[in-house]
C-alpha cells in the first residue's frame, strides 16, 4: 500500500487547488458535482486494472463505450418502455466483448494489445457504417438519469468500487496477481492463467457497459463520447502506481489515479488551459510511468518476482 501513497498526496493537493480556484468547489453540491463528472473515468479504470494486473492491456473500452451508448439510443429512441431490456443488452454486449477479447488474447495467444487494438477498430468501424457518423435515436429519462443524477452516479461508483476491492481481496484477486507477476509460476502452482485472464478481460468490458450507461446520461448520444477513453483509463492506472508488465499494484490506487487525472483536468480548465493539453499530459504520464518502472527494474531483487502480493 506504501506503494499507492503518493497519488493520494497528489489528489489532495489537486483538490486543494480546486477549492482556492473555485470556493463552490467545497460545498457538498460542488463536491459530489467533480465525483459524477469522474464516474465513467474511475469506472473504466477499475476494469482496467484488472486486465493490467494480469499482464494484459485493453484498447477496446473507449470504442465499446461508444457502441453501449449509440446502441441503446437507436433502440430506445425515447421509449421509456424499453429502457430496461435495453440496459441488459448493454451489459450483455459489453461481457461479450470481453469474452471475445479474453479468448482470443489466452486460446489463439494473439498479444492483448493486437487483439484490443484490432477490437477498437472493428467497434469503431461498425458504429460509423451504423450511424454514418450521426447517431440515431434518443435515450430515455429512465436511461439517462443514472447519468444525470448525482446520487445514482455516486451510488454507482461506491458499489463499483466495493465489488472491485472485495474481488482483489478473494482468491482470484490473488490468483490474477500471481498470473501479472509470473504467469509460468503460477501455471506451475495451478493457477488457471487462461481462466483468469479471460476473466480480467470480460470485468473490463462489464465495467465499459457500465461508464457507458454513466456517460450517455450525463454526455448525451454522440458517435465520439468514448474517444480517447482507453488511454485515459490506461493513464489513470499508471498514475495509481500499477506497474504496466502486471502483478504489482492496487486497484483503489487505479481508481485514485483516475480521480487525480480528472481533477488535473478540472484544474486545467479553471485556469483557462486548452482542453487538447489532456493528451499531451497523458502521454507524458505514460511515458513517465515506463521509464521509471525500466529504472526500478535493475534494482528489483530476482528471488522477488514470483511473490504475488496485492494492496487492495
């Protein structure tokens, strides 16, 4: 846990800032206003992680976000009666997708990256021939008030993040750790490496699902509301100190780490700073967190690489 320290350092002292810029900000309205903002974000970053640990990436949520939400409106368009059945089918396409990913990455060992990579544009490609780069339909209330309202958003990321924690803290959680740290000593241990990193893969596509319904309440229907969101998710879990080759990190770190790029973005944007510098500071953070960790790598003692441990 010593590990996830400094991020919560940096968090604060963002919030901190946040407040002397903007006084509103302190007020509980103000608050809880920043938390549904950072929802989706933290969201995807908890599913991501899961994948991370586990010595995997995942380049497909930012398009399976979109998907979820244009998907939903052309099928609801306005009818309130179809919110629920079309809620599941989100959830149902976004395990899918993670099943498809996980499968293809563990049973045909194609590299996570490729196989994501070739997801996004497979994802991407269908809702432009879809939509034609004009989304269709309307969202219902019942649909976009999980995104709209401040409780449910609030609810929603708690519950996320409880589930999240309390899976890390299980006996997968461990053997995920295990399968990121050293895959061949887990096998050898009995660990079901193919099992658990299919796994990893369809909690991330459950929790795109999940920022999806988030984000086309509070975002509306758009053919680019999950633009650039997977290498969002993969900066904030950097940035919680989860190491990118897997088997070290925490995962309320992760979601710290997200919490703190959505409150450098916020900060950003009080001072008047061009919104096209969030990508720049991505990939400085990125780069950052890889370098550091080839650093770190010579001074790691060897005897150590097969001890699994997780601060949850």
């Amino acid at each position: 846990m010593k590990r996830a320290l400094p991020i919560f350092a940096v968090l604060a002292a963002l919030l901190v800032a946040i407040a002397v810029a903007n006084p509103f900000f302190l007020e509980p309205a103000g608050f809880l206003a920043f938390v549904k903002r950072a929802a989706p974000l933290v969201i995807l970053a908890a599913g991501q992680y899961f994948v991370i640990i586990s010595g995997e990436f995942d380049l497909s949520v930012g398009s399976l976000v979109t998907v979820e939400v244009v998907v939903a409106a052309r099928l609801i368009d306005g009818d309130e009666a179809a919110t629920w059945p079309v809620l599941a089918l989100v959830i149902v396409i976004g395990l899918l997708v993670g099943l498809v990913n996980g499968a293809v990455t563990t049973l045909l060992r194609v590299p996570s990256f490729i196989t994501t990579l070739g997801m996004m544009l497979v994802l991407s490609g269908a809702v432009f021939l879809w939509t034609g780069g004009a989304p269709r339909g309307a969202l219902s209330q019942a649909f976009r008030v999980f995104g709209r309202d401040t409780l449910w958003s609030t609810l929603i990321l708690l519950a996320v993040g409880v589930a999240a924690v309390l899976i890390m803290r299980a006996n997968f959680g461990r053997t995920l750790v295990a399968t990121g740290d050293n895959e061949r000593a887990a096998a050898l241990s009995g660990v079901r490496v193919t099992r658990a990193r299919i796994l990893a893969f369809v909690i991330s596509g459950l929790a795109a699902a999940v920022a999806g319904i988030l984000l086309g309440g509070f975002a509306g229907v758009s053919a680019q509301v999950g633009q650039g969101l997977e290498f969002s998710a993969i900066t904030a879990v950097v940035l919680g100190g989860v190491v990118l080759g897997g088997g070290r990190g925490s995962v309320v770190a992760a979601m710290a780490g997200a919490l703190t790029l959505e409150a450098l973005f916020t900060l950003l944007n009080l001072y008047g700073i061009s919104g096209a510098l969030e990508f720049t500071v991505q990939g400085v953070i990125i780069i950052a967190a890889v370098a550091a960790g080839a650093v770190r790598l010579p001074f790691s003692l060897t005897p150590r690489k097969g001890d699994a441990h997780v601060a949850s």
